[in-house]
C-alpha cells in the first residue's frame, strides 16, 4: 500500500469516527441548539425511558416478570428465557455453521424482519406499561382514608345536581359506592371479609342509567370504563373478548394497574347477553358470554392487553386483579313488564275475589316490581345474578320529570341553548306552557329524555339561523304556539 493510499485511509478513519462522536452528542442532548436536540430533550427523554419498563418483544411480558431483557439492534428487547428457547431450538437442530440453506425452515423459530423495526423503541404510550417502584422502595400500599369517601347523602346531594327524579335508585346506588369503598379501605385482621356490592340496574331507555354512572365517576374521581355488552362474544369468535372491559378501564386509569384496581366498570346493554329460546344454534354472544363474566365479576386476576382489545396484537399484557373494581350492569330488558305481569296474575288469579288480568296493565313503574326470578326467567343464569347482589329498577319519566329535566339540571338543555343564544347577546325564554307541550311531544316517542333534544334541536333551528342576521334582536320567547306549528315565536328589539 502507498504513502498516498494509506493518508487516505487513515483520514477517513478520523471523519468516521468525528461523526460518530458528534452523533452521540446530539442524542445525548449535548448536540447544537440548532437542531433540537438540546439538554431537556435528554432529560425527557430519560424521565421517559425511566418511566416505562421494556417490553420482551416475542412473549411481551414486562421487564417486571421476565426479568433483566436482553438489547439488540434497532432497540428490540428479548427476556432470557425466549432467548434461551431460540438458542435451544438452534442447538436441536444441529446445522452446521457453514451451511444456512435450511436455516429458513427451522420449526419453532418466528424469524424476525429487523427493517420492520426500526421504530420500536418508539412505541406510543398506550402500548408501555408503567413501572412498579422497586420492592426496596416501595412502600405499603396506601389505604384508601374512609374520612375522604363522601358520606350516602353528600353522593347524592350531589348527584342531586345533574340527575332529576330517581330518587331510590340515587340513594341505592349512593350507598352501595359508600360500602364498596369502605370495603376496599378495611382490612381482613378479624377474619370479616365484606363481600362486593356489585349492581344490576333495570330501567326503560333514556331514563339515566349510564348519566348516573358517568356523573359517579367524576365526583369521586375514580377511573371509569363504559363497555357495550353487544360487542362481546365468546372466546375465540369475532369480536372483543370479556377481558377486553377490564383493558378499557386500564387506559383510563392512563395504564396505572393499581389505580385501575380500585375504578368503576359499568356493562351497559346487558340484557343483550340473556340465553336465546332457540337452542339449535351455537349462542356466542348469549349464556357462554354470561358464564365467562363470572370470574370477572366475583374477582379474579385478569391478563390484558395494554393499548388494544386483543390478546393476539404486538403489545404487552398486564395482570388487573378484580377484586376491588366496581361491576354496574344496566339494561332497559324490554318484553321484562310482561313476565313481571304473569307472575303478579298466577297469585290470585282464581275465584271471586281473583284480581283481573289487566289490573297491572296502567301501572307505569310497574319495574320496581322485579325479583330476580323475573330476570333468570327472562334468560340471564343464576350463577351470574348471584354476583349482582343489588338490583334495583328506575323510574319511568313522566312528563313532569320531562319538564324539570328540561330546566333544573346544571347543564339542562334549555340552559345549554340559553348560553349559546347568550354568546350572540340574545335572552332567550321559554314559557311554561311551550315546555309542557315539548314534555307531551317527547313523552308520546317513548324514547325518554332523548327525545327532548330532537324535539329542542327541530323547532330552534330556524331561530340559530336567523337571529345572527339582525343584531337588533334582544329577546326571543318561545311559545306553546310555535311549538305546535300553530305560530312564531315572540321577538323583542333592543331598546
């Protein structure tokens, strides 16, 4: 090799190995201001990998479980135990190293495409799971402070704010919450274990069910998930499998395990799941969905996947245990007044002093009747009502529950229309009577307090399109008139 050759090959060593360095530089953070790459970047970065624990990439078990994990290139993390399977399927086959002709056909090997990977240190995070703090450090786990947990009557004066009416089933509901987090807050030193006071709640639709629920959760600030029974079916079918309620309520508590151990799950749609009379066929979303809750509900620790509903995707799984989670169910169990009827009948439905066979057929609430013999009887099993002790019914909305919930509620939806006239320097008013005749229109569509916003949104349209045309307009009275099509509503100019 020449003088020449040698300069030049010594040269590029150098550069290679000053670019390098510079590189480091910038992903440590110590790089030019210019390209954004400063000293916080590090330091978040750092927080963040400190934060969050690798993922084995092939068993995705947490660094927690698997143990130390094993780095190679492109960021990929693998636990010594998946390692040491790859290298004693490699010692069992026995190729030889120079030859790699069969090397594609190993059996159980999943080869892996590392151009595929180049972000996987990247993950978002709904795919990472918090780290534990370390045994040493960590601490006994706090109790919940019994002196913290609103008493019945402030849940609900509280919940008294936003829901009108309903008033056993606030009270059934304010204590049953009392007593399950008193539960979580004792200990078991005497040898009294309290039992969970999971809820089955039987009302028509749009009466308030899932309001309840949603209001509970925010005023005791616990993590919530709201799941749709009609999406589950039966391990191994299309569609979200039981475990994926308690991964709902793992991203709402922001992947923090323990956290999501003490929330709130409400199942709503269950009536959806009861047995169905034809039994030629395979019931996938019906009594085997009620039988795989059962764990669920009495308390059991649960895998879930972490950021997705399925077992089968790339992310990791974490261990719930659902002891201390709260299980609301609610359905509106349609065709359930006419088994409540039968039975009510077959009492006394022979000689003189028999009760007629339409003596029910008037009586509105006639749901506060339910036993659980009426909901086995409808088609949900046994074994799943023995977990929901409590069951209660709600009332159905009359029209003068419609009326109030028109205007008493903090966010009442004339309220709401009042705020945005309000934006446009507009006092809008309804009269009485126009909000009677809304609650007589919304009651005759038997969908309950849903049927109030299409009836507001239909007749307020014309009025949101045309009072920003004129800014004369001070005031606009709805009346009974122009809700019955009879005449317009009454406008005032200012001054």
């Amino acid at each position: 090799m020449s003088d020449k050759e040698r300069f030049d090959d010594t040269d590029f060593r150098e550069v290679v190995l000053q670019e390098e360095a510079e590189g480091e530089k910038d992903r440590d953070g110590s790089g030019p201001e210019g390209f954004g790459s400063g000293q916080e970047t590090g330091q978040d970065a750092k927080r963040e990998e400190n934060e969050y624990e690798d993922i084995c990439y092939i068993c995705h078990r947490p660094e927690s479980k698997a143990g130390a994990m094993i780095k190679i290139s492109n960021g990929i993390c693998i636990c010594p135990a998946c390692m040491q399977k790859t290298f004693d399927s490699m010692n069992h086959i026995g190729f030889p190293l120079g030859d790699m002709s069969s090397f594609g056909n190993m059996p159980n090997i999943s080869m892996i495409n590392l151009s595929d990977l180049q972000n996987m240190d990247m993950l978002p995070k709904s795919q990472k799971l918090k780290k534990k703090k370390a045994k040493e450090e960590k601490k006994p786990a706090p109790k919940l402070d019994i002196k913290s947990i609103p008493a019945p009557h402030k849940i609900k004066a509280s919940l008294d704010e936003y829901v009108v009416g309903q008033e056993y089933a606030k009270k059934v509901m304010a204590v049953a919450v009392y007593n399950h987090y008193k539960r979580v807050a004792c200990d078991n030193k005497d040898g009294v274990e309290i039992e969970k006071s999971n809820m089955l709640m039987v009302g028509p639709t749009g009466s308030g069910k899932t309001y309840m629920v949603r209001t509970l959760a925010r005023l005791l600030d616990v993590p919530l998930a709201i799941a749709d029974a009609t999406s589950l079916t039966e391990a191994g079918y299309i569609g979200d499998d039981i475990e994926s309620v308690v991964s709902k309520l793992l991203a709402a508590a922001d992947n923090d395990v323990e956290r999501a151990e003490h929330g709130i799950i409400f199942i709503d749609e269950i009536d959806k799941i009861a047995k169905k009379k034809n039994t030629n066929q395979r019931d996938v979303s019906g009594e085997s969905v009620q039988q795989g809750m059962l764990k669920l509900l009495e308390g059991a620790e649960i895998e879930v996947p972490v950021g997705a509903n399925s077992k089968n995707a790339m992310v990791p799984l974490a261990t719930v245990n659902t002891r201390d989670i709260l299980f609301i169910c609610g359905g509106a169990f349609p065709d359930l007044e006419g088994i409540i009827k039968e039975r009510l009948n077959k009492k006394s439905s022979l000689g003189f002093h028999a009760d007629l066979k339409d003596k029910y057929d008037k009586e509105e609430n006639i749901m506060h009747r339910v036993e659980v013999e009426d909901i086995r009887k409808y088609g949900m099993i046994p074994e799943f009502l023995g977990r929901l002790p409590i069951v209660f019914a709600l009332d159905a909305l009359s029209e003068d529950m419609l009326v109030r919930i028109l205007t008493e509620p903090r966010n009442a939806i004339v309220k709401q229309y009042q705020k945005l006239l309000g934006m446009d320097e507009v006092k809008l008013v309804f009269e009485d009577e126009a909000l009677r005749s809304i609650a007589k229109k919304a009651k005759e569509k038997d969908v309950g307090a849903r049927a109030l916003r299409a009836i507001i949104e239909d007749f307020m349209l014309d009025i949101m399109y045309e009072i920003p045309k004129d800014d004369n307009i001070g005031i606009v009275t709805i009346t009974k008139d122009y809700i019955e099509k009879k005449g317009g509503p009454l406008i005032q100019m200012r001054g």
